[in-house]
C-alpha cells in the first residue's frame, strides 16, 4: 500500500530573482568597460609622459573610482545573487532528499529495513 504525499507548495524564488537582472548586468557592465577604458587611458598616459605630481593625483583618483565602481556593483548584483543561491539550494535540497547516498533518504532507509 502506498502512502499519498501532499504536493507542498514551493516558493517560486528564481522569477523574483531575475526580475531586473539583465538591467543590472548591462550597467555593471558598461561601468566596467568605462572604468577600464579610463584605467588604460592613464596607463598609456604614464607610459608616453612618466609620472608627476598630477599624474599621481590621478592614478590615486582613478583607483578610489575603482574601488567605489567595485562595491557598487557588488551591492547592485547582490540581491540576485543571494537569490539566485537560495534557488541552488533548493535544488540542493531537492536532489538530496531522494540521495541513495544520503542518510535517511528513502532508499537508505528501505535498504536498512
């Protein structure tokens, strides 16, 4: 005799997580590309001039706007990301609940009995 098992409802995570996320990954994006476009543009600045005092000011400018570009894409992903784990260990947890592998899963516990 089997036993029914109620379907439980699953939370639907992954469309919350993707919604916006393409406008985040174009603008993260071309905030990298500015960024290292500017970076290279200094570089090759150092290489043909060397390096001053103004010059230095600017390198130390460019590498604050680097920095501050990194942690504003990073908080600007974030919310996918956690979103998007939070998907991945669902189906995680999904895959191990049925593991032959994994203690008290069903079929470790039918082959115990």
């Amino acid at each position: 005799m089997s036993k029914k098992v109620e379907k439980k409802e699953t939370p639907n995570v992954l469309l919350p997580a993707m919604k916006g996320i393409e406008e985040v990954l174009v603008r993260n994006e071309q905030i990298g590309l500015d960024c290292r476009m500017a970076g290279e543009q200094l570089w090759k600045q150092i290489d043909t001039h060397g390096v001053d005092e103004i010059v230095a000011d600017e390198v130390r400018a460019y590498l604050f706007r680097a920095a501050n570009e990194v942690q504003q894409m990073m908080a600007a992903r974030k919310p996918f990301t956690d979103r998007l784990r939070a998907v991945c260990t669902q189906f995680t947890a999904l895959e191990n609940a049925i593991d032959p592998k994994k203690n008290m899963s069903p079929a470790i516990v039918a082959t115990a009995h």
